[in-house]
C-alpha cells in the first residue's frame, strides 16, 4: 500500500445521513425551478413588450385612419356638399328658417350656407344621348360602283 492509505487508517469512515442527501436534491431541483421561472418571465416581458409594440402601431394606424377620414370630409365639403351631405338634421334646421319674407327679390340674394359654392361637375347621368350617325338602309359603296361599270 502507499502511504496515503495508511494515513486515514485511523479515521472511521462516516456515512451520510439521508437527510443530507435529500437536502441537496431539494435544492438542485430549486434551482432548476428557478431557472425555469426566469425563462418563463423573460419570455412574457418580450410577449408583452410585442404587444405594447403592436397596441401602439394600432393606434398610430387609428388615428391615420381618423386623419384620412376627415380629410376626406374637409373635401367634400370644399366642394360644396357641406355638412349637408354628413348631417341631415342641419339641413332641415336651415329648411325652416322664416327670418327672410318670401318674395322674387329676396330669393335673388339667398342667405343659406353653400349658396355660392361652385355646384359639382355633371357626372354624365343626366347628360344627353350623342345621336347615332349610322344609317343601317343606305346602300353601301361598294353595289354603287358595281352598277356604274355595267
């Protein structure tokens, strides 16, 4: 033998209690635990970070959509349509207005919102029909030319 081994001669081996053992799963089990929760929590702050990014591309969307939206009223009503087009309950209150007589001079001078706009152009609905230049009797040139040479 080599001398280390007499060394420790003297020492009885000491056993492990099982308590000591099973301690020490308990805790690499923990801390497997624990890692695992932190992987999880990593994951759900990047989920929710996603989803503010999105909630905010949405709501920047929205309100361009809102923008465009107006714009596009702001433009009918530069054409003339007014509110008109968008509120019918303006358009009747304008309807019974009685603060002006009624007569030929004053219909002249009207006093309602729109009246000098400039009215949209004809779409072409009411537009007359172009006559139609065929004549589906009249002999064609051909025969003509056929009757001279005889």
């Amino acid at each position: 033998r080599s001398p280390r081994d007499s060394r420790n001669k003297d020492t009885p081996r000491r056993t492990v209690p099982v308590e000591v053992h099973q301690v020490l799963q308990d805790q690499i089990m923990r801390d497997n635990a624990l890692v695992e929760l932190r992987k999880k929590f990593e994951k759900a702050k990047k989920e929710r970070d996603d989803l503010k990014l999105t909630l905010e591309k949405f709501q920047t969307s929205s309100n361009n959509l809102s923008k465009l939206l107006e714009s596009q009223v702001s433009d009918k009503t530069g054409l003339g349509f007014n509110n008109q087009v968008f509120d019918c309950e303006e358009v009747h209150s304008h309807e019974s207005n009685n603060s002006m007589p009624k007569s030929p001079e004053n219909d002249r001078y009207k006093t309602g919102e729109g009246y000098h706009d400039v009215p949209p152009l004809y779409t072409g609905t009411f537009m007359p029909h172009k006559p139609d230049l065929v004549f589906n009797d009249a002999s064609t040139a051909s025969e003509s030319v056929a009757n001279v040479f005889n």
